[in-house]
C-alpha cells in the first residue's frame, strides 16, 4: 500500500480496524511478506507506536529492501527512491509528492554497509530520499560513495549537501546572507549547559547573543519536540532534569511576532530552485506548529493562509527573491523545503532546512478548500522536474536560432561548453576537441576559460565580445551568479527566443537575470549596430534604462 493511503486514513480518522485486520492477516498468513511487514510499521508510525513500528520496519527490510508502489493507472516514469529505515522524518516524503501521479516508485533501503547497488531495478530516473540527522550520516557518507559515478538521470544526487542540513550546518551557510537572517545554532553537550544553568559560565560562551533568553532542543529532533524557551539559569537547571539527552542546540531567542503579536511560521518547498507554498501557520505562541497552531478553529487564519497561497508567487516570492537565490545558491539542492518567517526589517527568518520536512495534502477540503490548489501546483513541479530528468537524456528542447537540440551539462564544471556548443551549432564532443586544440591543457569536462572560449569562437568562424550590454534579438551566452555554487559563475544560454539553463536548475530567468547578471557575450556581428552606437536599437540593450545614456 505505501505511506499516503495509510497515512491518509489516520489523518482523517477512518477506522482503521479493516486495515488491521488485513494487514495482520497477510503477515499471520505469510510471514515472509515484507510489504505486509512494512505497512504495518507505517500504520504504527502513523498512531504513534514507535517502538513497535521500528521492530516491524526491521522485519521487513531483513525480507526485502525492495518495494513496488504504484501510483495511479501506473503508466508514469519508474522512480527509483534511495531510502533508509527510520520514522517519517527519515526521507523525503515522496509518497506524498507523488500520491496523485502515475509514477510508480522503486523504493529501495540503504543503509551505511549496503556495498554496492547492483540490483536497483530498472527505472527511469532516481531520487535520493534520505535526509539529514544524526543517525543518518553513515548512510549518506555510503551513498555518496556509491553514487559518485552515477550515470543517469537522478534528483539530489549530493549526499554530502544534506549531510551538510544540520541546524549549525544551514546557520553556518547562511550567516553571510544580509536578506536572511539564520539564528546562529550551538551544539552543546550536556556538561556546556550545567555549566551554564550553575552560572560558571556566560551565554556569550556560547553564542554571540550574550544573554537569555535562549532556545534550547535535544539534538536530532523535530517538530518541537523536546524545544523550550530558557529565560534563566534555574529554568535551565530545571530543563535539563527533565530532559535526559547528551547533546543539545542552544539557540537565540528570536522575537518574530507581527504587529498584532500571533507569530507566523511559513513553509515553503524548492523544486530546482523554484519557490512552492506548502503552508502558512498563525499563532499567539512562538512555537509554531501547523497542527497545534488552531488552523482549523480559526477561520480568520485559513483566510489569511489563503491569501497567502494565492499571491505567493506575486508577492512573497518576489519579496524574497534574493533569500530564494541565496538559499538554493548556498543549500544547492534540486529539493528541499524551508521553515521560515518574515521579520519586520524585510529579512528572512530561516528556522531549518531539510529535504525530509512533511508536505502533504490530507487536510480537510472542506475546511481548507484552498488548499488543493496550491498544493496541486507544487506535486505537479515535482513531476515535472522528475520528467525533465528524463527528457534531459534525450533532449527535445530546440535552440531556436538554429534548431538543434539543447546541450546540457554532463560534469559540475561544463556550463560554458554548453553554452558555447549550443551558440555554434557545433556538439559538445566537437566544442572539447576544438577547446583541447586551442590548449593540449583544457581539462575534458571543463572549466572552460575566457580564453578559450574565444579561440575556440574563432576556430568556429566568430568573434565574441563580452561586455555589460546585450541585444535580446540575437542569440546570446550569459553570465550569472551561479544559483547553485557559492562564490561561483554560471553560464546559460539566450537562444533570442528563451533562456537555456544547460543545468537542472530552473531558477534563472529573466527576473534572475536582471538581479544576478554578470555580463553578456555575443558575437561582434550581431553586436555591430550597438558598437555603432544605432539610436534606435541601443536601448534594447539587457539592464539598460530607456533613461540611460548609452
């Protein structure tokens, strides 16, 4: 059955006494029928019986690390799913993404002593699952070993990236954004914080915020779990009674309440780099979690949540277009999903990051009839992002000014091969044969220097110029801040028609353009009449003003 209809009958308070009964009836009856195993752990994890669903998820991964769930009429692409054995925080929820497709998933455990992946299934394109925690990162240090010469079409094929999606690992990423403001996150262990609730130590010797009131969580946990506001040392002291573990976040309290003091926490999911709402969640208290925060009570908080989700692509997504950047330019991810809110200067307010935060659609359409829209949009991107994967090992995309087929990116470092390759004409096997001939030093699979670039030009019959102005008619290789590498450019081609990523991010456009461009290069001949200094083509010129003097 899988996660989303069991999931589905729990969350809506079906009675669930007929699936008991037949689950529990296929495991009496064959007690090597694994996927019985499996969706009985899903039922107890979905009721809260942790315990009991770890040891049936256990029996079922010792009978098989293979599952088949399909999806619809099944005649979708087949995803073959990297995951691990945990609770529902473990892996990106995929089953929920996908509940309303075709596709059928290839669910397929890992864990850190799977030694190799000779008998994945076959399949069309893979997604790896597995998220950041603790226990986890053996796991994604194996698949990152076992996915280093991946070959074809896969989504978060950077294990290392969600490795990196801890609390301090995103606040460390971040800290450098002025439009994003990540609370700066200190792992502690227990010793730091009896010290400190004994007054021995400063706050200050923990975080550059020199005073409480602080935020303070057990290590690896979610949605609040075990996550207290600190406001002195005795309530410290009286936390940590109550509060076993080893290892802690401690965290600056943030007062992010707007003017009418209800706090507002923001859930929103990237799909190459685009922007989705998930949810907005309205409360009086700081902790802000969807199902404790009285969505269903509140009618005046769904329409907001509804005003929300209807402009966000208008209105909260071209607020924080520069937060967006930064955050799928830093994270570098194809998906994953934020927790956030607005502060009252106009930064961003990241609370976490991971690629296994819950996006679903199981809410009451009755109560919450504008939700399905939203949330349509969003699985729908993630389809499609699935399907280009595919389309990419065959590309059906045309360069409009020579009607060949788009060239896209076959290492990290090739972006300008591509471009290049796609502005000549020529192949990419042709454009590394003439760059190695240019320089017996090019390294197959770039980076490719200016340099290069236009000798390489010139051996095909052009000469380029670079420069900050561009002639949207004519085809074009642009240089941006790259939306996925920090510190790093990007090139991505302008065919006179479209903006040609040769990556898989979807991000740059030309809005993108616009805010993160570098510079612009074009053949001289198609440059000729703004060389000229032509009045009545000049200010057709990219990021030039009808005011500007040229």
């Amino acid at each position: 059955m899988g996660k989303a209809p069991i999931v589905r009958a729990v969350f809506e308070g079906r009675d669930i006494s007929p699936l008991w009964d037949t689950l529990f009836g296929r495991v009496s009856a064959d007690i090597t029928d694994a996927a019985a195993f499996l969706d009985v752990s899903i039922l107890l994890h979905a009721i809260g019986e942790e315990d009991k669903a770890a040891l049936s998820q256990k029996a079922a991964l010792e009978l098989s690390r293979k599952y088949l769930i399909r999806n619809g009429r099944g005649t979708g692409p087949n995803v073959l799913v990297f995951m691990t054995a945990g609770d529902f925080m473990a892996n990106t929820p995929i089953e929920f993404l996908l509940e309303n497709s075709d596709a059928n998933l290839l669910l397929y455990y890992v864990d850190a002593d799977t030694a190799d992946l000779g008998d994945v299934p076959e399949h069309d394109v893979a997604f790896v699952a597995v998220g950041e925690s603790t226990e986890n990162l053996g796991v994604l240090a194996n698949l990152d070993r076992l996915l280093r010469d991946w070959a074809g079409p896969i989504m978060n094929n950077a294990p290392r990236l969600i490795m990196a999606l801890s609390r301090d690992g995103v606040a460390e990423a971040l800290k450098d954004e002025p439009s994003i403001l990540a609370p700066a996150a200190a792992r502690v262990d227990r010793t730091v914080l009896e010290n400190l609730a004994r007054g021995d130590i400063e706050v200050g010797a923990l975080l550059v915020a020199n005073a409480f009131p602080v935020i303070v969580r057990p290590l690896g946990t979610h949605a609040g779990k075990g996550m207290e506001e600190i406001a002195t040392r005795s309530e410290l002291a009286a936390y940590l009674n109550s509060h076993a573990e080893a290892e802690f976040y401690v965290t600056p309290f943030i007062d992010y309440s707007g003017t009418d003091g209800k706090f507002r926490k923001q859930r929103v999911a990237f799909i190459n780099g685009r922007p989705y709402a998930s949810h907005l969640a309205v409360s009086e208290h700081w902790m802000v979690h969807y199902l404790n925060a009285g969505m269903t009570q509140h009618e005046d908080r769904r329409a907001e949540e509804a005003l929300w989700m209807a402009n966000f692509d208008g209105d909260f997504a071209v607020r924080h277009a520069r937060s967006f950047d930064a955050l799928h330019r830093r994270l570098g991810l194809d998906y994953f999903a934020i927790d956030c809110a607005e502060l009252a200067d106009g930064r961003l307010l990241v609370f976490e990051a991971d690629v296994a935060m819950i996006v679903h659609s199981m809410d009451w359409e009755s109560i919450f009839p504008y939700k399905k829209g939203a949330m349509r949009k969003l699985f729908l991107a993630f389809e499609n992002a699935l399907a280009r994967r595919v389309a990419r090992m065959a590309p059906t995309t045309e360069c409009a000014h020579t009607g060949k087929p788009a060239v896209y990116q076959r290492t990290h470092d090739d972006c300008l091969v591509c471009a290049l390759a796609m502005l000549t004409g020529r192949t990419y096997e042709e454009i590394e044969d003439i760059a190695r001939g240019c320089d017996p030093a090019y390294p197959l699979g770039g980076p490719m220097s200016h340099s290069i670039m236009r000798g390489v030009a010139n051996r095909c019959g052009f000469v380029l110029l670079s420069s900050i102005y561009m002639l949207w008619a004519k085809p074009a290789i642009i240089g941006v801040v790259s939306p996925t590498v920090p510190d790093t450019g990007h090139a991505v081609f302008w065919d006179g028609e479209k903006i040609i990523d040769p990556g898989f991010c979807e991000r740059v456009d030309r809005a993108y353009v616009d805010r993160c461009g570098l510079e612009f290069t074009q053949r001289a001949s198609d440059l000729q009449p703004l060389i000229s200094h032509d009045v009545q083509i000049s200010y057709l010129a990219g990021a030039v003003a009808a005011n500007e003097p040229l």
